[in-house]
C-alpha cells in the first residue's frame, strides 16, 4: 500500500515539478532537483497513510460522530499538516530547487510553503480520511457478507442433518411392523429380505456424506430403496413409474430431494385410498439449461383450500428452504391437483453452475 501511496506521491512531484520548471525554463534553474525536492516532500503522506486511515476507518463507525472524534481529526490534521511543511522547507533548504537563487532561511521557505500548499495539504488529509472510512466500510460489509454465508451454510447443514435424522424413525416403525407382520405370517424369507432392504437404506441414510447437492443418478438410487420397502404393505397394488430422460442422471441436485416427496406420496396420496396405487418420478432438462423433477401420486389429491406456504409439512418446508439457500429465487417448487386425480410436485432447477460452493 505504501508503495502505490509512493507511486502516486512521483506521480505528483512530477506533476508540480514540470508545471513550476516549463515557465521558467530560462531561469537556469535544475528540474530534476525540483523534481527531488517534491518528491521527497510529497513522500511524507504515503508514510503517514496508516495512521489517517486508522482514524478515518473509526469514524465510519460511529453515528453520530462525537465530538471528541472531530477534536481528534482536527488536531491530527492540523499536526500532519505542520510538520509537513517544516518538513518541505527544510528540505528545500537541501535541494536548493531553485539554484541558483538560493533559499533565504528556513523561516522564509516555512512561510511561502504553508502559504503555497496548505489548501493542497488539506485536500490530501481528507481525501486519506474518506478513503480510510471508505475501505473500512468495505471490509465490514465484506465481514458480514461472510458471516451471514456462514450462517446460511451453518443452517443448511442443519436442516441437512434434520432432514437425515427424520428419515430414520418417520417410516421406521411402518416398516418394523410390516416385517412383524410378515413373521406372524410364516413368510421369513420376505421379512429377512425387508430387513435387510431396511438396514441397507439406514446404512446408506447415516453414511451418506453431508454434501448439499448430489448427482440425481444417486438420489434415485436411494429413493429406489426405499420404495421397495414400502412395496411389502402395498404389494402388487403399487406401481411405480420411473419417467427420466437420458442425460439427467448426472445433473446435481439436492440431497434428500426425492425421499421426502416420495414419502408424501404414500403418507397422504396412496395411504387414503385403497386400490390400485400409481407413482411417478420423472426428470427432464428444461430449455434454460436446468432440470425439471417432479413427484406424482393417483392418490386422494390435495385438501380443498390448499396453500403451500401455510400448509406445507416438514419435508416440504425443509426443500424450500435448502433450495432458497442453494439457489435463491432461481428455483421453484410447486404444487398441485393431478388431472384425473392425485398430487404432482414440481421442482424447477436452475442450471448446474456455481455449485461446486454449494456442495462444499
């Protein structure tokens, strides 16, 4: 920093130097001792930028500025600027940028120099004030930026692991009691394969790594799992339809997306009706570049009078706002009565850019 405060200072005396020398080219006088002169005067500030920075960055933090700041600006002002020009005639008394007149005593160089540069000074204390104040507001905005991205991350994370933790024991006993079942009724080969099914889904659900987004080829394995084990109280009732287009397998999507929607799927679409139940899960590119998932059911339909943002449950509540947090208002989600019958839940994605962040 002080070197481009010295760059600017060379920049200046070469400024001054060659406005005071062109009109007097014919007076014998050195331009380069002009130009050593100024230079080595016009350097103080660059030195002296760390000290007006600090005081400018702490007026930009208290409002209203108290009076024991302003007495401290002007005093420091006042001070820089004195010894500034003390320090400018002394060493015009080294230079002797004039030769060969000669300087007629430091008093005399004193006043013709606060005379000539004073108002220059000044512009210079407080153009260094408001850039202090300005990069200090800067950082701080910078600082909270971070902190609330942390913060986002942090309850991201969290909703994460929510989510994780609700998956275990929410459909858990459903399942528990359909292996019982199965056992009362003699038919162990089924009840060992729905138990290992189960331990299978509860191993994937704790060690799947707690990234926020994940390839949509793995959500559906693991949404895959976890209809089978809802296949043991539906049976051959249930149909499942998997609707997804060639290429989508790899896009990101959020972790734990399908599960939840899945699960709405049965809880209130199939588990109200009895019959014939039908589930599709479908994926398809949309002509922006993102993706469109979506969760149908042939189920009971949506209550009347149904509003997502009132009536949205846990799993739902929890997609939003991981897909807030993930992609602002660049993704959607939506809600709403199949024709025919049934519910369909709609997730638009954005295009898979900058996610890398986002899933770190």
């Amino acid at each position: 920093m002080i070197g481009l405060g010295l760059l600017a200072a060379g920049l200046l005396a070469l400024s001054i130097s060659a406005q005071t020398y062109l009109p007097m080219r014919g007076h014998g006088h050195s331009f380069w001792r002009m130009l050593g002169w100024q230079f080595a005067a016009w350097s103080f500030w660059p030195l002296v930028t760390p000290v007006v920075w600090r005081l400018g960055g702490r007026l930009s933090i208290e409002r209203p500025l108290p009076p024991r700041h302003v007495v401290q600006v002007v005093a420091l002002g006042a001070l820089l600027i004195g010894v500034h020009t003390a320090l400018a005639a002394q060493l015009s008394l080294w230079f002797q940028p004039f030769t060969p007149a000669t300087a007629a005593g430091f008093t005399a160089a004193l006043v013709a120099l606060f005379g000539s540069q004073s108002v220059t000074d000044i512009l210079v204390f407080l153009l260094l004030l408001f850039v202090g104040s300005t990069l200090e507001v800067s950082a701080r905005a910078r600082q909270l930026a971070l902190r609330e991205s942390r913060l986002e991350t942090a309850l991201a994370k969290a909703n994460l692991e929510a989510l994780r933790l609700e998956i275990q024991p929410h459909f858990l006993f459903n399942t528990l009691n359909s292996i019982a079942a199965l056992i009362r009724m003699k038919a162990n080969d089924q009840a060992l394969e729905m138990l290992l099914g189960l331990s299978a889904l509860m191993r994937a659900t704790v060690d799947r790594e707690p990234t926020h987004v994940t390839p949509l080829a793995a959500e559906l394995e693991f949404v895959k799992r976890y209809i089978e084990l809802h296949r043991a109280r539906y049976g051959d009732r249930l149909d499942v339809r998997y609707v997804v287009a060639a290429g989508c397998e790899r896009f990101p999507v959020p972790t734990f997306l399908l599960q939840p929607l899945v699960e709405n799927a049965f809880r209130h679409g199939l588990g109200r009706r009895a019959g014939q139940g039908r589930i599709e899960l479908g994926a398809a590119p949309s002509p922006d570049g993102g993706l469109r998932v979506w969760v149908g059911d042939d189920g009971v339909g949506l209550s009347p009078g149904f509003d997502l943002d009132r009536d949205a449950g846990t799993g739902l509540s929890n997609i939003r706002v991981r897909l807030q947090q993930l992609y602002g208002p660049a993704s959607t989600m939506a809600i709403e009565r199949r024709v025919g019958g049934g519910t369909m839940v709609t997730v638009q994605l954005p295009p898979a850019v900058g996610l890398a962040e986002a899933s770190a």
